[in-house]
C-alpha cells in the first residue's frame, strides 16, 4: 500500500516489472486510482512515465484472452493500493495473533513528487494473518554547517556536492528510493565531483590523518565505534539467533545489546 497516488511511488520500474511477472501469481491495480493520471502522463519525465504506464497497463482490464486465462488460473496474487496509511493492528481475542489491519484513506495535497498524503475520515479494514513492517529510513543532518531539508531527509548539493571537498552519495542525496545500481550510479558521480575539483584546485591535496585521526576523536568524545571484527560477533549472534526459530537470521533491534556484543 502507498500512503500518495500513483504519481507518487517510490518504487522502480524494475521491481513493478518483477512482481507483475511472478509464476502463477496475478497482479491486482484498481484503475479508479489512475483517473487524473492521463492527464498529466504526457509530460512526465521519461523513468516516472514508464513506470506509471506499466501500472496503468497492469491496471487495465482491457487484456488479451492468454493473460485473462492466466489470471484466472493463478493461485496467488498481490495488490498494490494507493492512498492508505495503516492505523492500526487488529489482534485476535486471545491477543496472540493478527487478523487485520486498518487503514487511513488519504486524498492529496499538492501536484507531482512534492504531493503530500491528507488523512480523511474514511477507515478501511483489510483481514490478514500477517503484517510485515518496513524499516523504513530517513537521514538525519550531520552538522548545522551543512544544509539539510529535515523533510525530505536530505542533503542540499548538485548533482552530489554540497561545496568543494564536501559530498553526499544515496539517501542523503536524493531520499530513499532507488535500487543498488542507482546508489552506485550515485557514488561514480560524486567521484567525478572529486577529480573535477581536484583538477580545479578547489580541494587541498595535501594528505590527512584519515581514520587514525577520527578513531582518536571518537574515542575522546567517549563514542563507541564497532570494528569489522564487532560486525562479524553480531553478524553471527543474529544466525545463531534466526537457527532457534528457523530463520536465516533473528535480527538485533537493540542498539545496545549490539553493542555490547560487538564489544565482547
């Protein structure tokens, strides 16, 4: 579910692409969510205009007779709703279990990417067994030197520098969207900034005390730094964890009970 619309998502053509592809799967979009899109579709940029036509597409009950026998005889799907917010949890009597959630419905204020999700009256209950909660991330700012939109939990810079000798790469970039090509994508531009100003002058050539030099800072500020040795203690505590319940991994959601096995 999305909190916004379609014009909204923050989702990759990619990642639609393979969810609408799955085996014996069928994909659910409700074209009442698409109703102003045509609208504005022509001028979009070119990656959002791909994506929002593939969901249009998806959407459409207007397929051939192959895809519709293939639907029908699907044993799984999944839906993608726009404009909900989840509110609430909905336990069972015993309190062991789930069997809904509730949802916000929304409406938009404002036009394109800067939109923002409005909660109404309205309520929805979705039944289910289970809800699975995303992470979910925002960057926080660094230094009150360096310009920070505490909204969009991002960095002020062009194109990855924020000032000669100075630059952001991924979420603090442009936000939390995007796959790892995209992050990688960033990290090439961000060391093409570098030469650039290297070969400008703009940056100080002169070598640094580097890592040494922040370890010892660090530790006089009395924060506790984890090694790639710390890692790996929590690394192993979490599959040691996930093999009690038949998990891969049983992740760590306390910072300092990582800490302290990092430590240890």
């Amino acid at each position: 579910m999305g909190r916004r619309g379609p014009l909204q998502a923050a989702f990759t053509i990619k990642e639609l692409r393979e969810l609408v592809k799955l085996p014996d799967c069928r994909s659910v979009l409700h074209g009442e969510d698409f109703a102003e899109v045509p609208n504005v579709l022509a001028g979009l940029p070119r990656p959002r205009k791909r994506l929002t036509e593939l969901m249009m597409q998806t959407a459409s009950t207007n397929i051939t007779k192959q895809e519709s026998e293939r639907q029908r005889l699907s044993s799984r799907e999944w839906e993608l709703k726009f404009f909900r917010s989840p509110c609430k949890v909905l336990p069972s009597g015993d309190g062991q279990r789930v069997t809904g959630i509730e949802l916000k419905i929304n409406r938009l204020e404002g036009l394109g990417e800067t939109a923002k999700a409005v909660e109404t009256d309205e309520r929805e209950v979705i039944d289910c067994g289970m809800i699975l909660r995303s992470i979910g991330y925002q960057s926080i700012p660094i230094s009150t030197d360096v310009p920070f939109d505490v909204h969009r939990g991002t960095i002020a810079n062009e194109n990855g520098r924020i000032s000669p000798g100075l630059y952001c790469s991924g979420w603090v970039r442009r936000g939390p969207t995007g796959v790892i090509l995209t992050t990688m994508t960033d990290a090439f531009d961000v060391g093409k900034r570098v030469v650039e100003d290297l070969n400008a002058g703009l940056i100080c050539s002169e070598s640094k005390p580097g890592t040494e030099a922040i370890l010892k800072d660090l530790l006089e500020k009395g924060v506790q730094t984890v090694s790639f040795e710390g890692w790996q203690r929590i690394d192993r505590a979490e599959v040691e964890r996930g093999k009690q319940h038949g998990k891969p991994r049983e992740k760590l959601t306390d910072v300092r009970e990582m800490l302290g096995i990092a430590a240890a």
